[in-house]
C-alpha cells in the first residue's frame, strides 16, 4: 500500500488504489481524477476550490469537515468527529484533530483527520493535529503525520506518537513549502522506531 500513496507537497496526498482519493489538494499540478475527495478542514492550504476542479469529475464524492463543506456544493458529505461513512466501497472515519496550547486549529471547531480503510489496510491522514491524548485510540496500518511544527506537531512530537502505537509504517507531511523543511521529515525517520517513508513529491 505503500507505494499506492503519493505526496503532492504540502499536505496533499492522493492515493491510486482501486479507488483513486486525494486528500487536502492543493497547488497540484493535476493528475487521475478522484473518485474520493477528502478535506480536513477549511484554511486555504487545505480546502482549495481551485484544485478541487482540477480532480473532480461527474461522480466524485467530497467528504470534508463541516465548515469546509458548508463552502462546497455538488455531492458533499460534512463529517465531525466521530462520524464515518462508506463512499465508493471505501470506510471513511473522522477523527479530532486540533492544538494544544496554540489557536490555530482549535478542538471546537470540530475539524479532522481520517481512518480510510483501503485495499485491507487501515490508513491514518491526522490533519493539522498536535499529539493529542484520542491518538491513543487510533488503530492504523499506515501513519501520515504532518511534521513541520508552528501550526502543528513538531518531528519530534509526531515521532512520540508514532513511537506510542508503532503502525507497520509512516510518512511525514505538512513540511517543504508554508512551513517545515525536508530536514524536519529527516528528524522524524530518525526518530520513529517504525519505517518510515519519505516521499518524493509526485511529478504530477
């Protein structure tokens, strides 16, 4: 499954499985259209219309947080925590994500990463997060941690976390272009006691 999963930079993701799904899109350059389009949360580097056209196609289906959502139109399902919905043969469930001790993504606006369960493995994407007490609660094949630090965890911190549940494998995001340098992805592989996959940014 891991080399299913591509990095667009950022904080985007798509994976090309039997299902083609991206996740957060934005200032990508194009590629499959989707037939999933998941959306974390509502800042611009996040929910990006602009991209969003780029990948959509007539029957794609959009799962966002409720703010992010309530900004779209067409075939749109708003998620909270907790919620979880099947789209395509594929289990979406929203997960918290939000700050501890900085404003930028504060737990009441109920945004979120996602549980996807494809092709038998469980995928965890946390969104703009710090490491927060329900990720001990996660049950995830695959991590995919942002690792830049100011708006969200620190490599250090998400290693710890990484370190608490010890998935089969991680990649690090959220590093390489508003905030974080590759060094930060470094930091995080040297420091995860799991596998830990730094991808390239896909062509595409």
């Amino acid at each position: 499954m891991l080399d299913k999963i591509k990095w667009l930079g950022h904080a985007s993701i798509r994976i090309e499985a039997q299902q083609i799904i991206y996740i957060d899109p934005w200032k990508i350059k194009g590629g499959p259209k989707a037939d999933l389009i998941l959306i974390s949360h509502s800042h611009h580097d996040h929910l990006s219309p602009a991209d969003i056209r780029k990948i959509r196609k007539e029957d794609t289906v959009i799962v966002a947080a409720g703010d992010a959502a309530a900004q779209l139109s067409g075939d749109v399902q708003a998620l909270k925590p907790g919620d979880k919905v099947t789209v395509h043969g594929i289990t979406v469930e929203a997960v918290p994500a939000y700050n501890i001790g900085k404003p930028y993504h504060p737990k009441a606006n109920q945004w979120i990463g996602f549980l996807l369960t494809v092709e038998g493995k469980t995928i965890y994407y946390s969104g703009d997060t710090d490491f927060i007490p329900e990720m001990k609660e996660i049950k995830a094949d695959i991590w995919i941690l942002p690792v830049g630090g100011t708006y969200t965890m620190t490599a250090k911190e998400a290693a710890e976390a990484v370190n608490m549940i010890r998935p089969e494998a991680a990649i690090p995001i959220h590093c390489g272009d508003l905030v974080g340098t590759l060094a930060d992805a470094a930091m995080f592989k040297k420091l995860c006691k799991v596998p830990v996959e730094i991808k390239t940014i896909s062509p595409d």
